[in-house]
C-alpha cells in the first residue's frame, strides 16, 4: 500500500498538474523550445494508443484501462512478500494507467506534451509524451530487468 501512496499517487499529480499547465499556457499550434534542437513543449491531443497508433479507440482503450488499474492496483494490494522491483514496477504502471485514464475520461483523449528530437532514424522528432506515459515505459523496463533477475534467484535457492 506504501507504493500506491508515496509513488503512485504523487507521480499522478504530478501527471494531472503538468497536463493542467499545458492545457493552460500552451495552444495546440504552439511550439515552445527549451533545449534547440533537442527538446520542446508542446500541446498534442493522442485519441490512440502509443505513437498514436489505434485512433478513435477511447472507448476500447477505457475499457482496457479500467481493466488493468484493478488487475494492477489488487496485485499491489494483495502482495505476498516484498519484493522492491516488482512493487516498484506495479506502482509507476498504476500511476500511469490512473494519468491516462483520467484523461480520457475528463478530455476524450490523452495530452501528450513533451517532445525530444534525437536527431536519428524513427526518432526525429520522438513522438510526443506525457508524464503517465514515462511511468509505464519505466514501470515496463523495471518488469523486464525483473524478469531476468527471478529465474537466477530461482536457480540459486533449488542449488542449495
């Protein structure tokens, strides 16, 4: 439950705060540079999923949402043993599942806001992101490093 308090509810203000400023400062038409050539703020409205694939799905991806906040908020809820990597993980991807969904909810889509051209192929510019967004790409890597740290624990505690 300490996740859930101290990880994943501030880093969803956090999420909603900085939408709140965009929606208020900055117009879709907007561009406003912060790093030239590297970094920018924008006002992007994403009715899709990542890189605004799947549009005009809000529905499907509320349902889904919905969905997977309570598979995820029970896991978090009903752990067994501690287990710092996996909790870490469940709390950033429950942070970001609430940040998106209560934009879809409040809005019909997802404000996406902060835009990074890394000057590369398939990166230039970087699809715009949000905070939520950053949440589950984090929460995603920490499942994957996760993955691969179990099976040697596994291994360790049968040798003995």
């Amino acid at each position: 439950m300490k996740f859930i308090l101290f990880l994943s509810l501030p880093l969803y203000a956090l999420d909603q705060l900085t939408k709140w400023f965009v929606l208020r400062y900055i117009n879709s038409e907007d561009l406003h540079t912060v790093v030239p050539d590297f970094f920018s703020l924008v006002n992007v409205t994403n009715n899709g999923a990542a890189f605004g694939s799947f549009k005009n799905n809000n529905t499907f991806f509320i349902v889904l949402s919905c969905v997977a906040f309570v598979f995820v908020f029970a896991l978090l809820v009903r752990r067994r043993t501690p287990d710092l990597l996996r909790d870490l993980s469940l709390g950033l991807l429950l942070a970001g599942i609430m940040g998106n969904l209560t934009d879809r909810f409040t809005h019909g889509h997802v404000i996406d806001f902060l835009l990074f051209d890394l000057h590369m192929p398939l990166a230039h510019p970087w699809p715009a992101f949000n905070v939520a967004d950053s949440c589950i790409c984090v929460a995603v890597v920490c499942f994957i490093i996760h993955s691969f740290k179990k099976p040697r624990q596994a291994a360790v505690e049968n040798a003995e």
